[in-house]
C-alpha cells in the first residue's frame, strides 16, 4: 500500500527493496542462516480489520517490529532506497539507533562493504537515529535502516532498475551481515 520514494522515471522503491530482500534471503539461506522476513510478496502486513491507511501503515509498522524482537540473538535489516530534493546525492548510507549497543558496528561493517564492493566514492556517515525511525529505535536486536542508494539520482535509479545491480546490492548486504556475524558471534 506504501510504495515508498519513486524515481524520477516512476519506478517505486517497494519492488526494488523487495526483489534486494529476496536476494539477501536467498543467500543468507544458501549458507545456513535461519531467515524470517517481514514480507517476500508485495503486500502490506497489518492485521485483518484495520481500516484507514494510516491505521493500516501503524499496524504493519507493528507486525515488524514484532517480527524483529521475536528472535533473540538476531541482525535486522530494514532494506529501503533513498530520495532527495537535489538529483547530485548518492551512494548507500546505514541509520542505526543506540538502543542496542551493536548497531553501530553492524551499520559501520554494511557502510564499508558498500565502498569496498561498489561505491568506492562513497564518503557518506554512518548516522544516528532516533525515534522517527521506528524499526531501529524500538528493535531488540542489532538494527539497520539500509539506504542502498537514491532513486533521486538519475544514474544510480538507473543501476538501482536493474537486475544484476540489484544482485550486487544484495551480495554487498550479505557479505556485511556475514561479517558482522562472523566478528560479534
């Protein structure tokens, strides 16, 4: 129901994040990870009944967090795209909260995969969040807001519309998780 940013050719965020979770899933499965996403289909999860979007988007906001504190032990990574009024910014940049003392580290290690792999320009912070971005701030476990890259640039949208783009942005998320998990577990 929330599609997220677009690019300016139109293309939603929601299937680009979308097809870059099913990836990582994949290959966090291949190598013996146990996998729970919040979706795998385009589909919103709020509960059955809730009506107004506003109410809808409050209860699948929810639904994930639940999902996300349901595990102990766990790394959670809210994958997204970013947007802005200036098409000049690019390159993926991490958003942790300090409710769980590993999620700097696990922003820290998806940041530097994305310059080793694929940005090697990329210069962006690692940054603080707040409250205003729920998943991290009330997230149990090591938590990451991911912006892989901005659909407001129109050279990374066009990398970002494609498939084997999308297959080296999930590798890199992968690689970082596995490097995190391999350093704290």
């Amino acid at each position: 129901m929330d599609g997220g940013c677009s690019s300016a050719d139109g293309v939603p965020e929601k299937g680009i994040n979308l097809d870059i979770l099913l990836r990582v899933r994949d290959m966090l499965e291949i190598s013996g990870y146990k996998v729970e996403v919040t979706r795998d289909t385009d589909t919103s999860i709020h509960d059955k009944g809730i009506e107004g979007i506003a109410n809808q988007k409050s209860s699948d906001m929810d639904n994930r967090l639940a999902i996300f504190n349901e595990h102990t032990n766990a790394v959670c990574i809210s994958i997204h795209q970013n947007q802005f009024t200036d098409s000049r910014y690019s390159g993926a940049q991490m958003f942790y909260s300090d409710t769980n003392e590993e999620s700097e580290a696990l922003a820290r290690k998806l940041q530097n995969k994305f310059v080793e792999y694929l940005q090697p320009e990329n210069d962006r912070e690692i940054k603080l969040c707040g409250k205003e971005l729920f998943l991290c701030y009330y997230s149990e476990n090591p938590t990451v807001m991911a912006e892989c890259g901005f659909l407001s640039n129109p050279d990374e949208a066009a990398l970002l519309n494609t498939e084997e783009y999308r297959g080296k942005v999930a590798f890199t998320l992968y690689s970082g998780i596995n490097e995190f998990v391999s350093s704290v577990r």
